[in-house]
C-alpha cells in the first residue's frame, strides 16, 4: 500500500480518456477498410449464379439498402457522439436490456467476422504462395495473423511509426480499380444476355449472399472517442466510405460480368481470379491473391481494432468484466479489450468451420440493428426538435426497420437455430451477471486506493467495513481483524461520497476530502494496530446503495457495519436500507458508547434458534480468542416447559457446542423466562459483550417491535447482531 493515499486519490479520480488522434481520412479508411474485404473476392461468384448478369443491380440494391442504416447510424453518431457505436446509441435510449442486446450481438457479429477475414487472408496468402494446404494449417495462419495484429494493435494511442493500415486499405482500392480500368478493355456485352436467367427474384434472392459486405460503415463510431470532432467527422466518414464502397462494387460487378459469363464466374472458387487473367494477362492470380491479402488483412485490423472500442465500452458500463473497460496507463489504450478479441477470434478459429462462423455472422450483425432502428424511432418521438427538416428522413427508423427484418427473413433455418443458442446465452448473461453490475456501476463508482497490483487464481475471503464516524473506527478495525484472523482473506475499508443526481461521479470525488479523511484515519489506526486493508472510495446517488453495490463489486462475504446511534426510526435510514436490500452477510455493532475500548472478559451468546447460529459463534470465538474472553452460550425455556421444548433446546446446545471449535473457555446456561427478550436486556449487564441472530422481518417490512431490534437499542453492553443470507440468496436475486 502506498505511504501517500492523497497521491493515488488525485491520480485515480481522473476519469480515462482515449486519444482524440483519428481524423476524416483515418476514420474513412476504418470504414472502407471493413466494408471492402475479402467478400467482393469470393461472394461475387455465388451471387452471379442466383442472378445472372443482374448481380450487378444486386449489388446496387443491396447497397441503397444499407445505406438507409448509414444514415440511420450516421444521424445517431451526430446526436451521440460517443464510442461504442450501436452500443451506445441504444444503451442511452431504450436502457440496460436493449443496450445489452446490441452490444451482444455487434460484439459476436464482429468478432465472427473477424475470422471470416482471418480465413480469407490465409487462404490468399497461400495461393499466392503455389501450394495447396490443408485446412488445419489455413487455420494455423489465421490464427497467426490474428494474433500478430491483436499484438501491433497494443502500440500507443497515435503511434503512427509502424502503422500499415492505411497502405492495406488503399492499396486493395488502388488494385480493385486497376482490374476495372484494365477490364474495361475486355467488355463482352454478350456476356450480359440474359440480364435475369433465373428471374428478378434471383437478383433479390442474391442479396441475402451479399448482405454482408455492407456492415462495415459501423465500425466507425466503435471509434467516436478516437475521432476529432465526432458529432461531424463521423457521419461523414460513414456516408463516404459507403459511397466509395458501393461505387467499387458495382463497378467490380460490371466489369465482371461483361468480361467472364456468369456460368464461369460461378463454377470458380476465386471469380475474380477468371477476369484477372483476361485482363492482365497469364499472371492476373497474382494481382487478384494480392488484392485478396489486402482485402482480408484490412477487414481484419479494421474490425479488431474497433471491436476492442465496443468491448471497452460495455467492459466500462459493467456489462463485462471490469478489466475490459480500462485503459493501459502508458499506452492509453484497452489493453484488455484488444487481447480479450484476439484470444476469441483465435478460439473460434480453431473450433468452428467456416460455413457455421458465415451463418451465425449474418445472423448477429443483423440482429443487432432492430434495436438500433427502435433507439432513433424512440429518440425523434421524445425529442421532436433533434428530427431531421427533411420529411422523408423522419421515416428513417421505420424503413430500416423494415429493410433489415426482411433480410433477416432470408436467413437460413440452420443459421436462425444457432441465433436462438445465442439469444439464450445472451439472456442467461444479462440476468445472472451483467444487470445487477450494470445497475451498480450507474448509481456509483468505487475508487480503490491502492497502488499495488494483486492477482490470486483462489478467491479470498472478504469483509467490508463501511466507516463514516471517526469515533468508532478503532473497534469496527478491531472486529473485522479478529474475524479475518478466524476466516482468513481481506478487510475491504469502505467511505462513501454522497453524490446528487446530475453531478458527474469524478467531478464530486474531486471535492471529497472529508471522505478521504475517514480513510486516512483509518490507514493510521491499522498502523498502529498492524492492520492492513484495501482503502476504497465510492462516490454514489444512494449512501446506503454504495455501501450494497460495494459489497457485490468487492463480492464481499461479509459487511461489518455499525448500529445508528438514535434508532427509534429506521424507516429513511442508511442501515434499513443496507439491511433491507443486501444480500451479503451482516454484522452489525452497536457500541456501549463510543469510547469503548473493545476489550471484553465475557462475551454472551444467546442461543435462540439454527438460523444464524454459525456466523454467531464464528464472531464470539474470533473476539475470545484475540482478547482471551470467555464465551457463555445462554438459551432459555418457558415456565412448565414440555419435554420437546426442552429437547430443542438441549438439540441447539449440544450443536453449538460442536461448532464451537475454540480454545477459548466456554459455559452453558439454560435460564427459565416467559419473556427472554426483557430477561436477555436485564442480564446482559452481566456480559461485555452480546451477540444475537437477527429475527425475520415482520409481515409489513417495518424493523420496530422486533425482539433482536430492542435487545439490541436497550441493552446495557456492547451488542452485536448477526443476519446471515442463504446460499441461493446470494447467487440469485433481483433490484
């Protein structure tokens, strides 16, 4: 632990910033470097045999189509100009669900299509080699590159010295249009009869192969906080790099088919490669292998660059782990996010075929512009005056809406089946762990101040303390030491910053010095006591939600809290609410008076009933054993008790007593009262120490009139009351 907590308080409440280093031209390239890959190398041969010399109206179709979604996409990157893309856009319009769904599917979409990309460069890059390899080693290469542009990609924000994207981009641009002018020498308007052989509903019916050449256009706002000037550079990016790309196409398309039939560019695995050959002569392969190299090799550094953007985002809003939406202090970069979607792409590689990873790609990607449609339909509705002057650019959602559930109609029975194994998983995700961490990390921020670096394959123990009275401090450190002694694992030292709504979190920690200062005092007590633990600071809407919300970040075990000084209403208190709403396990100590020196001699247990038993005798053996004490487990029975009464009774003694592995000194008292609750007050004068179970809740939810609640407030000694949660309690619940 560092000496200066103040230090690593300044440094940790600046809030992570991406570099803005991406301009028009960089963010153009992003785009035209996604939406140009492999697929106009490969795709144009399957499409010509569903339409004919017509592909090439397929394309312009296709296009047109898609970009109604850019502009859809473009208008929510001019009023949201943030990085995360879809994501984002609507995350902060139809919330935590929706923004989950389309983060879901673009993340899986963009990771697929990644090892689409991945397989494509290798399969050009042996062809351009000669030999003829098997798919074991094609994947092999995959993977290679994948990892090598996953690494280069960790470089520092801005690093330009070895960055080789905008000659990838560019140069495929470059030998796609060198094919069309040289092509252009070779044009056979012959080959164009018949325009529909299979009909015009085979010019539709290849648009559901195409489809997916046109998503690249969103990769662009994954990089919103990367880009100069967002809210104009990047609708403008993505109109133009659709434009440029739309333009290729359809050329690419025409000169294809006026130069090769179409029955020829069908039957060839590499069509291109036919009109290649034609119009650059015997060696036209090697342009077309080295147009593929640069296709693929774009797509993928384009698409692993931006995704890491996507994941960084959700990684930062909670939805994924907390690793990946961090920034490497150096690089100022999302180290963790790019590794994260090397690794997976890699993974997929090496279990998936590549008919399975097209099908689900498809599915995914288009999947997740429903909700996008519904986010902007949402926004122009409660924002009239952010819609468009242009009448017809008011339909914007409903027509893309439209345009991609139909295409979504297209896709196969098979590929829809393996959508719905993804959907499943998503829901299963989103509400057993991404809702309640997406909801804690809304209402609050934890800021751990500690410099050290602290990593265990094994899950420690933890106890959080939440601490705001200084006076009390000392004993509260005291307990939770003695309990960690017994258990084993980390105290987790909690001040909260009361944070009101509207006021960014990093903007309120920089005027929380009085917060600070319950930590330090904190640090300086656990110094002279040789107590060490994690200092954390959270700034959150709710006092009594950051202290619950911490305890799930921490996945603390245990929360040690105090007992409010002036209890007769606990209705709009912090600790009803922490008791009312955590499903962590409680201690909570009431202090005989502030000053108490926490030195007991006898500490009573009264032994009422099975439920919270353990966690009772776990903190009565944990003081005995710091303070050499003595332990009195006490129980009583009814006057003319019966025999089943006394034999519960003797059944909750002899238990106790097999669960109380101590070497402290121990009694048994059996006391006969018909009103325990006065006895226990009356007689805990006799104890330094007094520990209860909490009783259940009564049916109105209201804490007054319940026996361990006035036992606690009236009693003559130090009290400690104990609420354990049940085990499915704490895996499963709901906010």
């Amino acid at each position: 632990m560092a000496e200066d907590i103040q230090d690593i308080f300044n440094k940790k409440i600046k809030p992570q910033k991406l570099k803005r280093t991406i301009g028009l031209f960089g963010a153009t390239t992003i785009g035209v470097g996604a939406l140009l890959g492999a697929g106009i190398y490969v795709l144009i041969g399957s499409a010509a045999g569903m339409a004919g010399p017509s592909v090439a109206l397929s394309y312009l179709m296709c296009g047109l189509l898609a970009f109604v979604t850019t502009i859809m996409y473009a208008d929510l990157s001019r009023l949201i100009p943030r990085s995360g893309g879809g994501y984002t856009y609507v995350y902060d319009i139809l919330g935590s669900f929706g923004g989950f769904s389309t983060g879901w599917f673009l993340a899986l979409g963009s990771i697929l299509a990644s090892s689409l990309y991945a397989i494509g460069f290798a399969e050009y890059a042996v062809s351009l080699s000669g030999d003829h390899l098997s798919e074991p080693y094609i994947k092999g290469i995959a993977i290679a590159i994948t990892l090598i542009i996953t690494f280069l990609s960790l470089r520092p924000a801005g690093d330009k010295k070895f960055n080789f994207q905008y000659w990838i981009v560019w140069g495929n641009v470059g030998i796609l249009l060198l094919l069309i002018v040289l092509s252009s020498f070779h044009l056979d308007p012959g080959n164009a009869k018949p325009v529909f052989p299979n009909g015009f509903h085979g010019t539709l019916g290849a648009i559901s192969i195409i489809y997916i050449s046109f998503f690249g256009y969103q990769l662009i706002a994954n990089n919103a906080d990367e880009i100069i000037e967002p809210e104009k550079t990047v609708p403008r990016a993505m109109k133009l790099s659709m434009i440029i790309s739309i333009a290729l196409y359809l050329l690419v398309a025409l000169t294809a088919v006026l130069t090769v039939s179409w029955k020829e560019l069908t039957e060839s695995q590499a069509p291109l490669v036919l009109v290649a050959n034609k119009s650059f002569g015997g060696n036209g392969w090697i342009v077309i292998s080295i147009g593929g190299v640069l296709a693929s090799l774009g797509a993928l550094s384009s698409t692993l660059f931006s995704q890491s953007r996507q994941t960084y985002a959700m990684g930062r809003d909670r939805f994924f782990p907390d690793i990946l939406g961090r920034l490497n202090d150096k690089t100022k970069q999302p180290k963790w996010a790019i590794l994260a979607g090397g690794i997976l792409v890699s993974i997929i590689l090496a279990t998936l075929d590549l008919e399975t990873i097209a099908k689900v790609t498809n599915f995914s990607l288009l999947l997740s512009l429903l909700p996008v449609s519904l986010a902007l339909r949402r926004l122009y509705k409660e924002k009239p005056h952010v819609r468009p002057q242009f009448y017809l650019k008011r339909f914007l959602p409903e027509i893309s809406l439209v345009i991609n559930l139909g295409l979504l109609m297209t896709i196969d029975i098979i590929s829809l089946a393996a959508g719905q194994q993804l959907i499943v998983a998503g829901i299963l995700i989103y509400f057993f762990y991404s809702r309640k961490r997406e909801k804690s990390g809304r209402e609050g921020r934890n800021v751990v101040l500690d410099d050290g670096r602290h990593f265990s394959f094994f899950r420690k123990n933890k106890l959080l303390v939440p601490m705001s009275n200084p006076e009390t401090q000392k004993a509260l450190l005291f307990l939770s030491h003695a309990l960690m002694a017994r258990k084993g694992g980390e105290i987790v030292v909690l001040a909260v910053k009361d944070v009101p709504k509207g006021v960014d979190f990093y903007e309120a920690l920089s005027d929380a010095q009085e917060t600070l200062d319950v930590i330090k005092k904190g640090m300086e007590l656990g110094k002279q006591n040789n107590i060490t633990f994690k200092p954390v600071i959270r700034a959150s809407r709710d006092v009594a939600m950051g202290i619950v919300h911490s305890a799930e970040e921490e996945n603390a075990d245990l929360i040690l809290i105090g007992f409010p000084e002036k209890a007769t209403e606990y209705k709009n208190t912090v600790f009803n609410k922490v008791l009312k709403t955590t499903h962590t396990d409680l201690v909570i100590l009431k202090f005989k008076n502030s000053q108490d020196a926490f030195s007991p001699k006898i500490i009573g247990v009264y032994v009422k009933d099975f439920r919270n038993l353990g966690m009772m005798l776990m903190c009565a053996t944990a003081i005995a054993e710091k303070r050499k004490a003595k332990i009195a487990l006490f129980s009583y029975l009814p006057s003319g008790f019966s025999k089943q009464q006394k034999s519960r009774v003797d059944k909750l003694m002899v238990e106790s007593i097999s669960q109380l592995k101590t070497t402290a000194l121990y009694s048994v008292e059996l006391f006969i009262s018909d009103d325990p609750v006065k006895d226990t007050i009356r007689n805990s004068s006799n104890y330094d120490v007094l520990i209860i179970g909490k009783d259940l809740r009564r049916q109105d939810g209201s804490l007054d009139g319940l026996p361990s609640f006035q036992i606690t407030r009236e009693s003559k000694c130090t009290t400690i009351m104990v609420k354990t949660v049940g085990k499915i309690d704490k895996i499963v619940h709901w906010e």
